[in-house]
C-alpha cells in the first residue's frame, strides 16, 4: 500500500492506495461532521468490498428478470415493431446504456462511496442532494410500479389455488380489497429482506437469479408444449417495415431502452461500492446486463407467441399467462417465480438507491434503513398503474422523460470525474465542509447550470400524453425523441465550458 497524492487542498496522507487502484481512508482518519457522513454513507472498508464477478453477474440477471423487462418487448411490437425489430431495439439500447453504467460504477468501487457521494465531487456537498432526490423520486416511482404488479401477481395467482370469492371479493377504490392486501403484504415482504442490509441483499440476489431464470424457461417449456411450437407470432410482419416509420418509432423507443436503465446507470456507485477489484465489477456487468435483457425480451416473445397459438390471442402480462395454468402445483411454482423476480428488481434497482439519497439528505436523522422505509411509504401514495396503462405511455412518457433527466445528471457525473479529475478525489474531502468540494456554500453553480440547461433541452420538447401535441416547447419538439442522448451530450460539453480553465481545486 501506498499513499496517495491527489491535487487540491487538504492535509497528504489520508487516503491509501491500492496496488489494484482501490482508495480507502488511512488509518486513524474519521469523518466527523453528521451533516454529511454516517455509517451508511461512509466509505466501505477495503476488507468489506467482496463482491466478485458473480455477484454483480447475478444482481443484473435478477433486476434484468421482472415483469417490466417481459413486457418491454410486447409494447414496441404493439407500436408495430415486429420480434426481430424488438429484441434488436432493446440488446442496442442495454448495449449504450452500460458504457456510462460502467464509467460512472468506476467511482464506486475505486472510492467506496455511494452514488450521492460520487455527486459531491461536481456538484458540491449539498448540491449533490439535487440529482440525489431527482434519482429518488424516481425510484419511488418505479418502486410503486413494480409492488403493484408483484401484489397483483398475488392477487391473480393466489386466486386460482383459493377460489373465486378471492377475486370476487368487495371492491375498495376500484379494485377488491383482496388486491389491496395483496398490494401491502408484498409490500411489507420487500421491506421486511431490505432492513436487514447489504450482504443480506448480496444473498439473496445470489440463489434468486438462477431460480427465476429457471422459472422463464419452465414457462417457456410448458406454453411450447401446448401450442405444439412457438405459433405464428415469429411470422408475422412489421407493421413499420424498415423505411421511414421504423426509424419514427425506433428513436424515442431506443431512448426508452435506454431510459429504463438510466437510473441504475447513474446510482450503479452503490453496489459497485462493495467490489472486489474493478475487474470484477466490470466484467459481472458485462456479462450481465445487455446479455440478459435481451435473453430475456426474446423468451417474452417466444412465450406469447405460444399464447397466441394456445388461446387466440397474444397474453404478453406473465402474470395473466401462468394464472391460465392448469395444475395448483404449476400455479403456485409460477407464483412464486414472480415474486421472487420481482423482489429481486425492486430491491435493488428502487429501495436501495433512494435509501441511500435520503440518507443523504439528513445523515443525522436517516439512516439506510429509515431511507427505506420512507421510500416504501411514497412508493404507496402514488397510483403507478397508470404509467404503464399503455405502451405510448409508458414508453415515450414515463421512460423517455425520465432517461432525458437522468441522462443530464450522467453526463455531469461522467464530465467531472473522468474528464475533469482523471478518476482522482481527495476521499475525506468529500465529506468536508472545509474540502475541495464545498464550493461556494455547498453548491457547485456549474454543475446546477449544465444539469438545467441540459434538462430543459432533454425533455422541454416532450409532446403526447399529458403533454401538448405541439410540446412543451415547440421549438424543442424534434429533440424530445432523442431525450437520453440531448440530455447527456449537451450537460456533458456545457460543463466542461463552464470549466474551461479551472482546475479540480477551484
């Protein structure tokens, strides 16, 4: 081990090195001030980062593995892509969402540090609470979708084994009250695995990713065997064919692939915190996330293709499928295949980052725990189901909105730290109010400027939906589409403008 010598201010000799590149705190070294560090926040101790390539190989095949993921190719086919069309829009999109995934998690398993530490370092120590709660309230979001659909999966399921007086039961705000249960229970089992941290989470990423791919080809096997092949879904024709109205459709939808991912491309610091070496972390991602999307996008397609064979019609909801399964044995096996893979993305991929940004938020008061809690609880006081009511929304909406933001947030991350620093922080400093990340009162103005430009040309053009044919802003309207890819490169080149001239220590 050896010591390190960044630039900028601050006293030598508190950080040491790694022959393998890896930063932790020199001994003796503590972070002090509760308004920006606690246990949950501080680095992680190099004997701590254990994660191999596995672990990450497995965390991406359990977030890839969930209803969502399944139904990503039935909404680009229902826009009139044909199977072909679908898998390739989103292999590309996972392809050119894990270039920042693997840049941006570089700072996690080199430092330690968690995504809302990582945006000290441009955006200022209370300024990185910006990107912080954008990324959480996001999350929230996607933790509301993804409890609604694993208690439906519940309510459906559990239906067949119980009866009919199950589904049948009094309706509440729309649905039966047994939905509504099923909604909490799933929601108290998620929080229940959660509490009990990290390694508990690292485990059970660990046997859930093979069971539910065991489970997707369970599926697969027995909708084949009904339908006697995969049916006629793989014959039939793009209603877009390769022209024109392809690429209409094929940009703001490979902005959505990539949006679906752009959230755990910018919070990624949070598990790649724990990794053994950067190796480890960027070959488990690798090997992972573009691999099993589209294994997965294409099992989707070959088993509703078999639906369409067996009852006429094309069921691309799982869930609807495997309650048209005959046996209580096969019901319950289904069951609990959802559950298990919709746990294992809604944990990881929605409780854990806005855990940790909430943390951040008020360190003395909120803990990793407490930040989960809090996240279950808005995760249930919004309606979620409405977001993926319909392709054109869910897709162009909900996830190319989101992707534009996000995207922005990314290409600051990216510019700072790769572009701007060489992948060299000062650690302790970055929980410092006397450091080289303070800025002027907390607060990095040009980091604030890139990511508000950046937004307003990502998503200020954004049209149907909730929002005007014309867009939001007319003239912003032609970039709406490409929203990911407005919002990173313009946040990215602004903010390097802005400084131009500067060194790390200003």
């Amino acid at each position: 081990m050896s010591s390190d010598a960044p630039s900028g201010s601050g006293p030598a000799g508190e950080q040491v090195v790694q022959p393998d590149g890896r930063v932790a705190l020199a001994a003796g070294v503590r972070l002090t001030d509760p308004r920006f560090a606690n246990p949950d926040l501080a680095p992680v101790p190099l004997e701590r980062r254990t994660w191999g390539v596995y672990n990450y190989l497995s965390l991406w095949v359990g977030m890839a593995h969930n209803i969502p993921s399944w139904t990503l190719a039935s909404g680009l086919v229902a826009l009139g892509m044909d199977w072909k069309q679908a898998v390739l829009t989103i292999a590309l999109g996972n392809l050119i969402v894990l270039v920042p995934m693997l840049l941006i998690g570089h700072a996690g398993t080199k430092y330690g540090i968690p995504f809302p530490v990582v945006a000290r370092s441009a955006f200022g120590l209370r300024g990185a609470n910006l990107p912080a709660l954008v990324r959480a309230a996001v999350a929230c979001a996607w933790f509301g979708i993804q409890t609604w659909l694993g208690g439906e999966a519940i309510f459906l399921l559990a239906g067949k084994v119980i009866g009919h007086g199950w589904q049948d039961a009094a309706s509440v705000g729309g649905y039966p009250w047994t939905q509504w249960a099923s909604f909490l229970a799933f929601w108290v089992l998620q929080l229940l695995i959660i509490v009990r941290g990290m390694e508990t989470l690292r485990r059970f990423e660990g046997w859930a990713a093979p069971a539910v791919l065991l489970g997707a080809f369970a599926l697969l096997g027995w909708i084949t065997n009904k339908a006697g092949g995969f049916g006629p879904l793989l014959d039939q024709p793009s209603k877009l064919g390769w022209g024109h109205q392809f690429w209409k459709v094929f940009f703001p939808s490979l902005m959505g692939m990539i949006g679906f991912w752009s959230t755990l491309s910018l919070n990624i610091p949070d598990f790649t915190r724990f990794g053994g070496s950067q190796r480890a972390q960027v070959r488990g991602q690798a090997l992972g996330l573009p691999t099993t999307m589209t294994l997965f996008a294409l099992l989707s397609v070959l088993v509703t293709s078999g639906s369409q064979a067996v009852y006429g019609a094309p069921i691309w909801d799982p869930i609807q499928l495997a309650a048209k399964i005959g046996s209580t044995a096969g019901t319950l096996i289904a069951l609990l295949t959802v559950l298990v893979a919709t746990v294992s993305v809604n944990i990881a991929a929605n409780v854990v980052s806005p855990a940790y940004d909430l943390a951040h938020l008020w360190p003395r008061r909120i803990n990793f725990r407490r930040g989960a809690l809090i996240t279950g609880v808005l995760g249930i006081v919004i309606f979620p189901w409405k977001l993926i009511s319909n392709p054109h929304l869910y897709i162009y909406t909900w996830l190319g909105v989101v992707g534009g933001l996000l995207g922005t947030v990314a290409g600051i991350l990216i510019a700072d730290y790769w572009l701007l620093r060489r992948t060299s922080l000062r650690l302790a400093g970055l929980y410092r109010q006397d450091g080289d990340y303070w800025y002027a009162a907390g607060w990095n103005w040009r980091a604030v400027t890139a990511l508000l430009v950046g937004g307003l040309l990502a998503v200020g053009g954004s049209y149907g939906g909730p929002f005007p044919a014309h867009g939001l802003i007319p003239f912003l309207k032609p970039l709406a589409d490409y929203g990911w890819a407005v919002g990173l490169a313009s946040a990215l080149l602004l903010y390097l403008l802005l400084n131009a001239g500067r060194s790390s220590r200003d």
